[in-house]
C-alpha cells in the first residue's frame, strides 16, 4: 500500500474494492497503483489510469495519465499533473516542490517492489 497525502492506495484493484466493506485505518482506498522500473501508475476506482509518478535519477515528478478515445488503450501522459488528478493525489493548494516532494516518496515506497535501480 502507499500513502500520499493521508490517501491510500493499493496494489491490486481487487484490495481496492474490498476497502469499500472493509476500510483501512477507518478509509476507504483512493484507487490502486501499479509499479514499474520506469515509475508509478495511479488508477482510480474505475480502473482508468489518471497520474503518473516518474522517476528520474534528477528529481521525481507526477504528471496526468489518460486512455483518450479512439486511443485503443494507450496511455497517454501529460507535461504535468492537472489541477483535477493534483486534488485527486491530496495536493489541494500545495506547489511543485510539494508534488515533487510526493512523487519521491511514492517512488521511494515502491523502489524495491518494481527492482529499479535510480539514486535519488
């Protein structure tokens, strides 16, 4: 599971929805994440993918993940995290540093699940 913010997120869609009978810590999950060498997919409730933490030997950062229409399932990514996916992550009023700040933690959470090697 991941933390962000006081938002929970886990590893499979199945856990997600199994904390809307059973909550953790008094929560329902935000969604569920899936973790890879190249960073973290976050997707909410409905399964649609809609932010994305990289990570980036530099600085980790999030930006808006989607599957427009007529996509045929590619995701697609934005150059930054939308004001709507930024509020969706617990990043109401918070600045770039904060959000970078996140998108470390969330990689530094995962880092050894997905066997990347980055020094942050």
């Amino acid at each position: 599971m991941i933390k962000i913010n006081g938002l929970a997120f886990v590893e499979k869609p199945a856990d997600a929805v199994a904390t809307l009978f059973a909550p953790i810590d008094g929560k329902t999950a935000a969604g569920f994440y899936k973790a890879d060498r190249r960073g973290v997919m976050f997707y909410g409730l409905d399964g649609e993918p809609f932010a994305f933490a990289c990570r980036q030997t530099f600085a980790p950062f999030f930006v808006t993940a989607s599957i427009p229409p007529g996509a045929d399932g590619a995701i697609c990514y934005r150059y930054a995290l939308s004001e709507r996916d930024a509020a969706r992550l617990g990043f109401v009023g918070s600045d770039d540093k904060a959000e970078c700040a996140g998108a470390l933690s969330v990689c530094q959470q995962t880092l050894d699940k997905a066997g990347a090697q980055v020094n942050f």
